[in-house]
C-alpha cells in the first residue's frame, strides 16, 4: 500500500516482553515506529509514516504502588484502573484520579494509558495539570542510560514532548506530600463524557497552623499551548492567608497568565472567563479538604 | 500479515491480520459478527463495544493482533444456549431498542456494569453507558430496562 495515499497502514507488528527490546525497535525504527499502548489516539490520529506498531502492553508497567517515598504509577496504567484504584482514592492524590474519571468514556478508559496521555502532549492532557501540581517525576528508558524528567519540563508545546525517539516513559512518580495539603480538579466540558476539556485546573497547597498557605500549585489545561502553572497567581497567594477577595484576585491573577484560543468549542474570551472562576472554585475546594483532614484526625 | 487465534465468545477462530487491522475490523469483516457495529471508528459512539477479559472496551480502537490471547464476548455472546439474557428481555420489554443501532454496544456497557456492579443506581446506570450514543431513544427506556434487569436479577 502506497505511503503516497496518506494512509496509516503499518506493516509490522511487534509485542516485546522487556523494555530494552522495546528502546531497540525504536532505535531502529526511528521516526516509522511507534509504541502502542492503548491505541485510543494512536488509531484516530492514523499518521501515515508508522510502519511499526511496538505494543507496550506486556512489560509489566501496569501498577499503582504506593510506598514510604511516595506513588508510582506504571506508564501503560489505564485510566480506568487508576479511577478505581484505592491506592489513588484518598486526597491529596486523588486528583488524579478524578482526572482519570472525566477522561473520555468508560469503554475508553479501558484502553487509554496516563503515559499515552502524557506523550500525547495535547494542550487538554487532562491527567496533567494535576501532575503538574504534585510535582511528578517522569521516569524515561533509553538507548544507553534512564533518566528522569520533571513533569514541568516535559511538555514542550502542542504535541510536541521531551522524549528522544528512542526513549519510552516507563513510570510516572509522585513524592511524598506534607500535612494539611489539600489539592482539587475540576475539569470543564460541554457534554458529559467524551469531550475535550475547555479548561481544567488543578490546584495544591498546605496550610500552616497560622492558616497561611505554601507550596502552592496551580496548574491549568487546555487553555494553552501546554499544560501549564499560574506561577503569578501562586505568589500571591503564598505566605498568606486565603481570604475571599484574596482568592478572588488569585484566580484573577491566573485568568491573565493563561493563552486560550477560541476553537469549535468555545471563544478565548469564554476560556478566559472560566479559568477564573475554576481557579477559585478549586481552591476553596482544595482548602476545604485541608479543614476535612483535620477533623479526621 | 500475522496469523493469530481469537477466543471469540467460547470458540477459538484462526485468522490471517495485517498490523492495523483493528479488532472490530476483524471480527465483522473476517469473522462475520456483525453484531459489533461500525459507527465513528473514533471511539466516541460505542457501537463496536466488545468484551475483552471482562472489560468494556471500543473494538475499533485495539488492534487485532492485540486480542490474542485474550477472551473477546460480542455481544450476540451474552445470550447462553440461546437463551436471551435478562438484559436483551428487559430491552425488548421496555422498548429500549428503535433503529437498533447502538443496541449491542449498550447491552456490553450493561452487562459490564451488572457483571461489577448488580444494583447500580440510575446515575450509575448513566455513567455506564456515557460512552454509547442513542440517536433515537434518549436514553430514557435504555436506563429503565438496565434498572429493571438489576431489580430482576437481584430478587
């Protein structure tokens, strides 16, 4: 079949069983090669150069493990197991799982990776503004050396990720957090389920005893070439405590840091307006789960 | 082209697959069960749902050669013995079913739900089947029929 047609029609097929087979066929694949996990953009996005599908669905990367230093998450994870997972069930975590839970419909859920998501790099990746304020750590295999990205760092504009052609993201990491941190997402869309978001934020601080905020981590998708933090927004907030009109001039703040588009979903104007109003939603969200935690304890 | 072996509602099928040949492609176009239907190809209709190991997934959305190994049900395969499942009764009594179109998607989205969950609430019920879309019905007589079915099965 001719590539002339721009057709996506692959040729070879390929089911590894270890990871440095898997660096090798992309080594020697290059750019017609291409990892497979769940296929759910993969096989919209038909691109006609793949002549190789590597599926990563058998190296054991499916895991939510949870330990003294923190969570890690396997890269072909599905979403659907990290929505039910009870290791991600309990805040502060649990963002990613409520992620997890509005990303496109159950039967896709099924299939679709949180790795998939993440090298997708689209602007909606929604499983990253909640990596973005956990401060993940993305774990990377290569040709000669594994390294480490942080999720900051990894996406580079609109499709467009940190990994060498020849390297695979393996495990996503989540540190440790401190007490009395609260952390919240909301995402919104038009419909239900299956759709882009419009705007999402997800949002992280703690709370000192003197009730003033730190470490605080506002993070927004879809309003952006990438997935991105509101680092205005979060000095304001920092150092202080949340009052309303605060909070208020936070989420402001955050609204003007942002670059949304206007496209056949909605007006830049209408994603600029509900930046702001989820900005503040979640963070009176994320504080009420600090407050929560405490009468728990 | 790859040879592999299905496991397609309890019988064993040999087939010959090209790397991209998804799932559904393979099962309708090869394998004859039409009962998997062609929508979007996208994964955002779910009229090719399938079974895998239990799971709803979109079959036009997994390759071929990725199903082996694994226990694929289409829908026709949640009738036993022919004998239709509570669900198909409680779809034909409720009137759950215009075009047809999406029906057997529907029926995998529920019989996965019940399979995990046998007393779901209507939300729940919802939400199961958020990843089928019905042009005809509105959803109304779907979500009685599936609550129905769950109230019947769990007399």
């Amino acid at each position: 079949m001719s590539k002339a047609n721009n057709l996506f029609r692959p040729t070879e097929y390929f089911k590894p069983t270890s990871v440095p087979e898997v660096v090798k066929l992309l080594a020697q694949y290059g750019e017609k090669g291409s990892p497979i996990a769940g296929g759910t953009d993969l096989l919209v996005m038909k691109e006609p150069q793949v002549e190789a599908l590597i599926d990563i669905t058998q190296l054991g990367l499916s895991y939510i493990k949870s330990d003294a230093q923190g969570i890690k998450i396997g890269a072909t994870t599905t979403l659907a197991d990290i929505e039910a997972s009870p290791v991600l069930s309990k805040s502060p975590y649990s963002i990613i799982a409520q992620a997890a839970h509005q990303m496109g419909t159950p039967l896709v859920r099924n299939l679709g990776t949180i790795g998939g998501n993440i090298c997708n790099a689209l602007p909606s990746a929604d499983t990253m503004p909640s990596l973005l304020v956990l401060d993940a750590i993305f774990h990377v295999a290569g040709p000669d050396t594994k390294r480490s990205i942080c999720a900051a760092d990894f996406c580079l504009g609109v499709r467009k990720n940190a990994l060498e052609t020849r390297e695979l993201l393996t495990e996503i990491e989540l540190p440790v957090l401190p007490p009395r941190t609260g952390t919240a997402f909301i995402k919104k869309g038009r419909v239900a389920a299956a759709d882009l978001s419009l705007a999402s934020v997800a949002v992280r601080l703690t709370m000192d005893k003197d009730n003033t905020c730190r470490d605080v981590r506002i993070a927004l998708g879809a309003v952006a070439p990438t997935p991105l933090r509101a680092k205005g927004a979060e000095a304001l907030l920092s150092g202080k405590e949340p009052k309303d009109e605060l909070l208020k001039q936070v989420a402001a703040r955050a609204s003007e840091e942002i670059k949304p588009i206007s496209d056949i979903r909605a007006s830049a104007e209408y994603r600029r307006t509900l930046s702001r109003v989820i900005v503040e939603l979640a963070l009176r969200e994320a504080i009420g789960n600090i407050t929560t935690q405490n009468r728990n304890t | 082209m790859i040879n592999i072996t299905l496991d397609v509602n309890n019988e064993r099928y040999q087939v010959e697959v090209a790397a991209y040949h998804t799932l559904r492609d393979v099962l309708r176009d090869k394998l004859g069960f039409t009962d998997v239907k062609n929508g979007c190809s996208e994964g955002e209709c779910g009229s090719c749902a399938v079974l895998v190991d239990g799971k709803p997934v979109t079959s036009c959305l997994m390759l071929a050669a990725q199903a082996q190994g694994k226990k694929i049900t289409t829908p026709r395969g949640i009738a036993t013995d022919g004998k239709l499942h509570p669900l198909q009764e409680k779809f034909i009594e409720y009137g759950a079913s215009q075009c047809g179109y999406c029906t057997p998607g529907m029926l995998i989205s529920a019989k996965a739900l019940l399979d995990r969950n046998p007393n779901p609430t209507e939300e729940e019920v919802r939400v199961a089947i958020s990843g089928n879309i019905c042009r005809c019905t509105g959803y109304q007589q779907i979500v009685e029929a599936i609550m129905a079915t769950a109230a019947g099965m769990n007399k």
